[in-house]
C-alpha cells in the first residue's frame, strides 16, 4: 500500500481472494454513495476518485436512492469496467428474481455483474424462502447480507453463499465477530464488512446516515464548560473505527466514502494500520458503546 500524499499513484493494490470466487480484493470497497441531493457528475467523480486509489470492490443496489445508486455506478464504470467486482442487490426478497436482475442491468449498462445478495435478510423465514435457483445464469456469484448473526450461522455452510455481508466494527453485536467471520473463514465464504462507523454515529451526532438526533441531550458540558444544551457526545475517530474493523480482517471492509476529505481520512487510517492489541480492541468497544447512547436504534443488532 502506497502513501495517501499526492495520489499519483493507486495508494491500493489487490490483497486476498474474496472466499472462493477466484477475485483478489482490496482491503477496502467503495459502498453507496447515492445522494439525489448531490448531482451524478459530482457522485461519479467521487467513485472514479476512489478507483484512481486502487479499490476494484464496489457496491450498489436498487433500493439505494431508488435507482440513483446504479446509475451513478454506470456512469462512473463506463470504460474503466475490467477488473473491478461489482456487486448488486436483489431487494424484494419475495419476489421473481429475473425481472429485478433484468432492470438492475438496464440502470447498469452492463449485464455483468459480478455478485447478486439478497438484501437485507434478516429473519430465518426469509433466508428459507429465498430464490436462488433463480440466480443461475444471471450472476457469477451469490450470496447475501444480513443483520442478523442467526440467519448467517445457516447460510455460511449451506453452500448457497459464496460472500456475505454483514456489521464489522467496535459497536456491532460480538457474535459478528466471534462466531460469524471465523465460520465464513472454515467454509471459504467471502465476507464484507459493513457498519464500521455504525452509520456514523459513532463519528457524530446523529441517529445513522446523517439523520438528526430526534431527544436532544441535555446537561451535556460544551468544551468551555457550562451546561448549554449542546448536543456534545462522545464519539471516535476514523482511524479508531477503521482501523477496529481491520484488526477484525474481513475480506473486504465496505466504506461509503462520499466526499474527498472522507475518502482521505479512511486512506490516511488505512494507510497506517496496524493490528490493535486484545486491550486496545476493548477499550474502542468500550468507547464506542458510550457514542451510540443515546443515537437511536442500532438496527443491526438484533437481541441475542
């Protein structure tokens, strides 16, 4: 890995194969960046940005700003396809499979794709219900992501999955960690790391992906020390979350890196890795439990 200064050249090369698809990943992905607030030109600088870095792993799915998400992908993709791995989303778990493949390729531009999850499977009942004899053909691989280590515990070994996707990071459920990346590992499953910095509450103040905090905290000291009112909440810092979930060594860690300055940050911390101790570990997880209180529903742990 190159330094961040300049980036004159990729500051990523390919590190390990993501399960057993035969891809050599970088050790970070580009996640959704959709915002319909921001317009596609902007949006797709900012991928080809991080394509210019060196990660060849990105990620979308219809639901994403409905639609906006993959055509910011086309956009961004057009002439510089070969060797980057695709991923996209099937989101309508209940539903023929064909016909949303068929309109993700039609937002795409492009048919192949390399990886199809069902997205969002959340409950034993929907990973039982789930349609992949209708992937043949229309994907090289398959999988799913999940917030939910049970429905992961049955899909890993099933030999449905060749990746999944899942939390990875200092305020996700342990088990996560503990039991659902070294089974992945056991059964050459590919794993992606998502929720490194849990939906950014534990950057900022809010209830995930920039929402605002819904109770505003009192009693709460503002760096001069008086009682203001201030929302002033604990929180971490980027290279603490990243470098969090890379001691967890996932395949892939996805980061929705939508501006220059945070795709900077993430590379800087990346950059500088080094494996945390059992104690540092502790102390992040510790500190990242006192940031989310108070932000709203971690969504992604469910009760255990």
């Amino acid at each position: 890995m190159a330094s961040v200064a300049g980036m004159e050249k990729p500051i990523f090369t390919p590190r390990r194969e993501l399960g057993r698809t035969g891809f050599c990943a970088t050790q970070l992905g580009i996640g959704d960046l959709a915002d319909r607030k921001v317009p596609l030109p902007d949006c797709v600088a900012t991928i080809r940005r991080a394509l210019d870095a060196g990660l060849n792993v990105i990620d979308t799915a219809p639901m994403y700003e409905t639609g906006y998400s993959e055509e910011i992908v086309s956009a961004a993709l057009k002439g510089r396809r070969a060797g980057i791995f695709v991923i996209d989303k099937i989101d309508e778990l209940a539903a023929p499979v064909r016909p949303q493949v068929e309109a993700s390729w039609q937002r795409l531009g492009f048919s192949d794709v390399d990886l199809f999850l069902f997205h969002g499977v959340s409950t034993l009942e929907d990973w039982r219900q789930l349609r992949f004899e209708e992937l043949a053909g229309l994907s090289r691989f398959r999988g799913i992501s999940s917030h939910n280590p049970a429905v992961l515990r049955e899909a890993i070994p099933s030999g449905f999955c060749d990746v999944v996707m899942f939390p990875i990071g200092a305020a996700v459920d342990e088990r996560y960690i503990t039991e659902i990346l070294p089974l992945a590992r056991q059964h050459r499953v590919g794993t992606i790391g998502i929720k490194t910095f849990g939906a950014g509450k534990l950057l900022g103040d809010t209830e995930g992906y920039s929402r605002p905090l819904s109770k505003r905290p009192r009693g709460k000291l503002s760096s001069g020390g008086s009682d203001t009112g201030a929302a002033v909440l604990p929180r971490l810092s980027v290279e603490e979350c990243l470098h969090y979930t890379l001691t967890c060594d996932p395949d892939v860690t996805l980061l929705g890196l939508s501006f220059p300055n945070e795709q900077d940050a993430a590379y800087a911390a990346a950059s500088n890795f080094q494996a945390l101790s059992p104690a540092q570990m502790a102390d992040i997880r510790r500190r990242a439990g006192a940031a989310i209180d108070g932000k709203g529903n971690c969504w992604w742990n469910p009760p255990a």
